[in-house]
C-alpha cells in the first residue's frame, strides 16, 4: 500500500490567491513529483488553473463552489462530481473547504460512499457541534488533517470529530528558493530605497485585521527616536490598507514605512528584510510568510497565537510574544535592533528548523502517509467495497 501510486482530486473554492490556494499548489507540484496523478478541482478562471500547469498536473474547471443556499449551483457540482467519480475513479477527494466540503460529500455519499474524503483544516474558525456537522465529519468523512497541532487539539475534543481520525502536518515551504542570497538582498534593498545602515522590518501579509499590522506600527513608532534607522517593509494588500496608511501618517511614520503591495517574488523580496514580524491576532494557524522568512535566516517575531507557536521556539529560531500587546512586540523589536549577533544567531537557526520540519519535500511526504492511512480507515468502514 505504502508504494501504491495514487489518483487524487484536490479542491479549492478561492478564485484568487491565499494561504489555501498556496497550499494545494503546493502539495499538487510535490505530490506530481513523487509521481501520484493529481487533479486540481476549482472554478472557472481560478488561479488555480495556472498553478496547475506550473505543477505539471491536471484541472478540471467545471464547478461553481457557491456558499448558501443555492440549489442549482449545488446541484450543477454534485452532478458534476458524481461523473468525475464514475469516469476516473480516483483513490481520494482531498477538499479544503466548507464549500467544496460539502459539495464532494454529498455527491460521494449519493453513490455508495466509493472514494477515500479527506479534508484540511486551514484555520482557527469554530466548528459547531451541531448535528449536521457530526454527519459531514464523523460519517461521511474519513480523515481530516489540521495544519497545527492547537487546532487539531481543538477539533479532537468536539463531537463533531472523531480525534483518531485526524493528524497534524504543517504547511512547507521552498527552503532552496528561500536560501539567503547576498546579491540578491543588495538588489532588493536598493529597489526599496534601503541603505546599509537601515535596519528593515518586514511583514508579509494580507493587509486585513487578524494579522495584527497596527500592533506592529504602533510598536515601530514608539521606536522610531531610539532607533532612527529603523525601517518597515510592508508586503501584501487587502481591505485595511486606507486605515493602516492613515495609522502610520498619524504616527508620523510615513518617512520610515513602505506599503510595496502585493508581490509574486516573495523570494526576492524577504531577502531585503533583517527581521520578519508577524503579529497575528486571528486565524493564523501555519504561516507560510514566517517560515519563508525563517528560510531565508531572517530571525522572526511572532505572536503566540493559533500555530505561530509551533514553528518558533521563543529564544531559539526567534521572540514570541503576546497577542494583540504592543509592549511586548516593541520589546522583543529593542532586543533584535540592539544585537546584530543575536540577529545572526536566530536566523541560522530558524532555516535549520525550516530544513528539518517545514520543507514542501517533508509536507507532502507526510501528507502522502496521511492518504495511506486514510485510504486504511476508509476500507474498515467500508467493508463491503
């Protein structure tokens, strides 16, 4: 079984990008290199129909993953599964979402329940106990994987789960694309207009309210005399960007911050930074920014909460400090700021930890024995099969 090449579906509802959108990406390129067949599930003009040429796998474009109470769209999707079922009989539906959750379910389960599901828990959202959830989770799904073991912990302790069906794999990331580049960092610091002696924080984030930027800004300004080299690199776009804009020109920060939008070479940029930031407040759960930034042995500080805690031990790949508390963040900013060998320190480490835990090569290795193990649970239940 454990040589067992497999047929997978892999479903997303976003059209856009996003944590989930890089997950399947992700796992649908490692998972084609290990040489199992994968099919991206998603909408019509989704990112994910080019993520899955660059992954060298297949798509099939045709649902329409609509939340609420729409019942042609449903019943289009359930159609449209159940023919996908019965025309290429994969191995395992693997969804992300409530959306295409649902969706593949019900149609899996109108046929006689033929295939292994699978579902990802992305974030630290609740899931009610209630009683169609029980039957989404317990009876009509065979195995969950949840990016943090918190949430996993979580979840397993709920009757809507049943916590030996379940296991924890966080999300990799590309160390190799990630690896410290000295050229790199001199082109990148000189496109945002750093010089030597500037000391760059960096955040990489949609700018929206779980992800804590006005903890950071705060933080920054009450800094800004002792240290006025001092910079923030601010990567990433979404709804908050007038409020966060309007915060730093209160602040009168506008001189020391660089709100450089949304960029597709995160590689290239995290290089310019000398400490990542991430100061979540909501949501996060296995950030692929901190890793990223991790991977490039930039030290980090991180919030403490949802998974941020997993992938940084505080002291040792970086400072973890209090949620939605602004002393704490200025604090941990000093302590970095003042010690370029502690710096150093915190971020050979922080790659060290990202080679030995969070690679994409790890991820979908783990996530391949979670199939297996899937595929075994789904035979006990369906004996008959």
């Amino acid at each position: 079984m454990a040589d067992r090449y497999l047929k997978i579906l892999m479903t997303d509802p976003h059209l856009r990008g996003g944590g989930q959108v890089r997950y399947v990406a992700n796992l649908a390129h490692e998972l084609t290199l290990l040489g199992h067949c994968v099919i991206i599930g998603c909408k019509p003009g989704s990112v994910l129909v080019d993520r899955a040429h660059e992954a060298g796998c297949l798509y099939h474009d045709r649902f329409t993953f609509r939340g609420g109470l729409r019942p042609r769209a449903w019943l289009h999707d359930v159609a449209e599964i159940r023919r996908f079922i019965r025309a290429e009989q994969p191995d395992i539906l693997h969804v992300s979402g409530s959306q295409d959750h649902w969706t593949l379910a019900i149609a899996n389960r109108s046929i006689g329940r033929l295939v292994c599901l699978v579902r990802t828990r992305h974030n630290t959202y609740p899931v009610h106990d209630g009683l169609t959830n029980q039957i989404l989770n317990r009876r009509w799904t065979d195995y969950q994987i949840v990016v943090c073991n918190v949430v996993r912990e979580t979840l397993a302790r709920q009757r809507a789960f049943d916590g030996s069906r379940m296991c924890s794999i966080h999300n990799g990331v590309d160390a190799e694309a990630f690896r410290p580049d000295e050229e790199a960092r001199r082109r990148a610091r000189a496109e945002f207009g750093y010089g030597d002696a500037d000391l760059v924080c960096g955040i990489a984030a949609r700018l929206v309210e779980a992800k804590g930027h006005e903890f950071l800004f705060h933080a920054a300004a009450s800094l800004k005399t002792e240290f006025p080299s001092l910079r923030l690199l601010v990567l990433g776009q979404g709804d908050k960007e007038p409020v966060l804009r309007k915060l730093v020109k209160d602040c009168a920060m506008e001189p020391i911050v660089n709100f450089a939008g949304f960029r597709d070479d995160m590689a290239y940029c995290v290089q310019a930074i000398d400490i990542g930031v991430q100061p979540s407040v909501d949501c996060d759960t296995s950030s692929f920014s901190l890793k990223e930034m991790m991977a490039a042995e930039k030290p980090v500080i991180a919030s403490d909460y949802g998974g941020l805690k997993e992938i940084v031990a505080d002291g040792v790949e970086g400072l973890v400090v209090a949620t939605g508390e602004v002393e704490p963040l200025a604090q941990a900013l000093r302590t970095l700021l003042r010690d370029p060998n502690l710096r150093a320190t915190l971020g050979v480490a922080g790659r060290r930890r990202v080679l030995r835990d969070f690679t994409v090569q790890i991820f979908a290795a783990r996530t391949a024995e979670a199939y297996q193990r899937a595929i075994e649970i789904h035979h006990e239940r369906t004996p008959n099969q």
